[in-house]
C-alpha cells in the first residue's frame, strides 16, 4: 500500500501546502507507512530534489511527473565540471569563470557556452546555455547526469521554446514535449499525448493504483480531473488547507466556495474523504454540505503539524514577557501587539515583547517603535529556530484575523505559553479556550487597529494582574497533549484503517 499525495510546485520559500506535506512525510516514516509526493510543476530554474530536501523530504519519497518517464532518479547536483569540461571539443577555450558560471568561447566560430552550477557547489554543472551569435539556441539540465534539453528558435530577436527532450541515464531519448506557449503535446515511442492532463493521466496509469492504495490530493489545480479519471480502484481524499469558503457571500440559498476547492466539492460524491487540520473547520464543512449540497462526505481532523514532546524551561520564565512569531505581512497585524504593548507597558513597566520573523513590514514597525520610543522593550529578532525559544516567555500574542490550523500556535501552548488574540477561524478557536489558556478577542465588524490595539492591552493587564498566569500557562500544556505527535500517528492510522 502507497499513499500517493499530489501537488503542483516548491520552491526555496515554501508554502504551508508543502510544509504540510513534510510534517506528514514524517509522520508517514515514523508509522512505517510508504508514501510518496508527486509535483507536476515543470522546473528549470533549479534541481527539484534541492526544494525537497531543503524542508525535509527524502529523496526517494518524490515523484516529478516530467521525470516519471525517465530512468533518472530523483537526486542533488553532482555532475562534475571536469567531466562537462572533458566533452567540450577542443577548440573551446575558457574565458571568464566566477562561483556561479563558467564561460567558454569558440576560437573560430561565434559559439559561447555559459555553465551555471550548483548554489554554493562551483565544482557541480546544474544548467548549461549554448549561444550562437549570441542569440540562445539550447539549455541542458544537469543533476547527477543530463535530464533534459531545450530547444530554442529566436522569433522577434527573443528565444522561444520549441522542443524539450528528456533523457534516461544512458543518454538514450526517453520522450519529447513540443511546446507552443503555454500549449505542450508529448511524443512518447508509443504514443502523442495532446495535453499535460494527459500525461498526468499516463503517470497515474503506469502507478498501477489498487484498492489499497490512497491519493491525496493538495493542489488540484490541472490536476484533479486526471486524478478522478485515472484513479484506477485507489481511494482519493482532499487536503484543504485555507478556508474553503468566501464568508462574506453565503446566504441561505448559496455559498460561494475558494475557487482552489470547487471542483473538489461539486464532485464529492467522488471524493472518498476530506481532510481538515481543524475540528472547526471540519464541523463548518460538514454544515455547509448538509446545506447547501447533496452529498455527505466523510471529513477527517488530521493537524498539519505536531509537538514531539511538551518543552518546560530549565528555570524561571523572563518575567513580564510576550512572544510572538510570524512573517511580518500585513495580514499578520503585528502593529497591533505593538500598539497594544506600547499602552500595557505604561501600567506594566516591566513588559517586554519580543518578535519573530522577517517580511516587507519589518520597515513599518521599525519605524512604529522608534516613534514611540519603545526600543528598550519591544524587539525585532529576525528568523530563528524557536523550538527551544518559547519555552523562555510567559505568554503569546496573535495578531492574525485568520490561520487555517496556526504552527506557532501550537508550538506556543506546547512550551506553556497562554495565547491572546482574537475570536477567529481557525487556529485561535483550536488552541485558545478563552478564560482557561488565553483570551479570545470578539472580531469587530469593520477593523479598527485603535480599538483592537485598546482591547489588546485590556487583556494584557488582566493577564498578568490577576493572578491567573500559572493556572493558564498549566492549561495551555494540557491543551497541547492532543497535538502530541504520537496522537498524530494514531489519527493518521485510523485515517488509513477506515478509508
């Protein structure tokens, strides 16, 4: 039994869709369950198992849809610029070579080769660019060996793609994909195949799915109805991981569902499961189908990440202490916490409010703190590993209107840490019981950062006036239990018994 999980792209900066999909992957190795997770992205710009590696996944867990066909295994850069070097024809000479490329040019003819390796490996060839009178003509892409070329004609003076060729280790044709724009046909030995969807239908075909094995599906964007085609006798379950609904356009009669998820939805009686990371969101689904739908699918709860153990400090907790963690993006409302500390710290002079993250509003806060003079006790701590850092704080701040399940969150209450924020879908309402581990903050109906930042520093006075600090930091613990890793594998097993 497989457990097949499909998704479109990755990069150096992930999403939560691929940084879901790793915290699964592990769980998948610690209950012994194979598994695999397929992207169907073309990349050019880099080797694919770099993306992989880079959040935690194995090598041998990775599917690339181009590369299925090949006999090329999914692996990093290692194709050795001497061995480029020694295939060259002697009448290239190098002319100019840096850490990142390597230039050499035709003694007679207007031929230049560009080699760009590997980030950080100026030993390794990962692209090679041939250029003839300085129009592009050809890409190769290198991982241990070449995987594939690209052709190139120049229409207006500017390179198109004609033709990409992909190889299998002897250096033999595997298949080749002609490309006109965004428009792709596949000419494989035994076959032409007029689009992407089908080829994604070919994979799935030469998977030889069973009955006992499962796909889920994380983006389904190009390609679900493959998926749903080509399923063969294999279970498919949905992983939905933002809110699925726009809630600002449901009315008793209809319900306007993410674009991301529609498709999904209106084939649900295909679907043999969804998956959520909240019991909320669960329980919202399951309404909205009874609703506004005829279909009565199965939901599961599985959270998209989990605490391997509960992390108690050493000794005392900094007094007076608050936390937050996140990209520092508009939407996080990290100027809210600062405006709302700048007023608590007037009555609680010992107050210190640390954050963590970077992001395009670093700028704004540095700026908001300066104003208010509140550099002595509010700071900016850029990218850390807090695994081992929450610990050392006495409660969390949230400024979010919205968190589909909430990492911080959870690491937050599993270091101890009550959590203020406000009373919204879907993290908050999980790992916030309000008045036992933290306080929840009634949303208004239109944002007003004045009053948010008001309600805010109410909450955190009574936090730490009332005497009540202790008995929160213990229920936050208690909360987190359910979170512990080892219930994760228990829920994902009973996942796999049952579907």
């Amino acid at each position: 039994m497989t457990i097949y999980n499909v998704n479109r792209g990755i990069g150096w900066a992930s999403s939560g869709v691929e940084y879901a999909q790793a915290y699964r992957a592990s769980i998948f190795r610690k209950i012994g369950q194979d598994s695999k997770f397929i992207f169907t992205d073309m990349f050019q710009g880099e080797n694919l198992a770099h993306f992989t590696a880079n959040i935690g996944f194995e090598d041998q867990e990775i599917i690339w849809l181009y590369g299925f066909f090949t006999d090329v295994k999914i692996a990093a850069t290692t194709y050795p610029l001497t061995e480029f070097e020694a295939s060259l024809d002697s009448d290239f000479t190098k002319v100019s070579q840096s850490p990142e490329s390597v230039k050499y040019q035709h003694k007679d003819k207007d031929l230049v080769i560009l080699v760009f390796t590997r980030k950080n490996h100026p030993d390794y060839v990962q692209k090679v660019e041939f250029l003839a009178k300085g129009k592009l003509i050809r890409k190769d892409y290198y991982s241990y060996t070449k995987m594939f070329s690209e052709y190139y004609a120049p229409v207006d003076n500017a390179p198109v793609l004609h033709v990409r060729v992909f190889f299998n280790e002897d250096g033999s044709i595997a298949y080749e994909e002609n490309c006109s724009g965004d428009q792709s046909i596949f000419r494989f030995p035994d076959a032409i195949l007029w689009t992407k969807e089908e080829l994604i239908g070919r994979m799935l075909d030469r998977l030889a799915l069973t009955k006992e094995d499962i796909i889920l599906i994380d983006r389904a964007t190009g390609t679900g109805q493959a998926i749903l085609r080509h399923r063969g006798e294999a279970r498919v379950a949905v992983v939905i991981h933002a809110e699925h609904y726009n809630m600002n356009s449901v009315t008793e009669e209809t319900i306007l569902w993410n674009n991301y998820y529609e498709y999904q939805f209106s084939n649900a009686d295909k679907i043999d499961a969804f998956i959520t990371s909240t019991k909320a969101q669960a329980e919202t689904l399951a309404a909205q189908f009874e609703t506004y739908t005829p279909f009565r699918p199965k939901i599961f709860t599985l959270p998209v990440g989990s605490l391997d153990e509960l992390r108690q400090p050493e000794g005392d907790r900094r007094p007076f202490s608050l936390v937050t963690c996140s990209r520092l993006a508009s939407e996080k409302h990290i100027d809210w916490l600062v405006d709302a500390v700048i007023q608590a710290q007037k009555h609680l002079p010992d107050l210190q409010f640390d954050i963590y993250g970077e992001g395009g509003q670093r700028s704004r806060l540095e700026a908001m703190i300066k104003e208010h003079n509140a550099s002595s006790f509010i700071r900016l701590m850029g990218h850390h590993d807090l695994t081992e850092v929450y610990k050392h704080y006495q409660a969390y701040l949230a400024g979010s209107t919205s968190e589909g399940f909430g990492l911080t969150l959870m690491e937050a209450i599993g270091s101890g840490l009550p959590i203020i924020g406000l009373d919204v879908p879907y993290g908050n309402q999980t790992f916030v019981q309000d008045g036992q581990n933290g306080s929840l903050i009634s949303r208004l109906d239109i944002d007003d950062p004045t009053v948010y930042g008001r309600l805010f520093a109410e909450k955190l006075l009574d936090l730490f006036q009332s005497g009540q600090l202790e008995d929160w930091q213990a229920a936050s613990y208690d909360r987190a239990k359910e979170f512990l890793t080892v219930e994760l594998e228990k829920a994902w097993l009973r996942f796999i018994e049952e579907v």
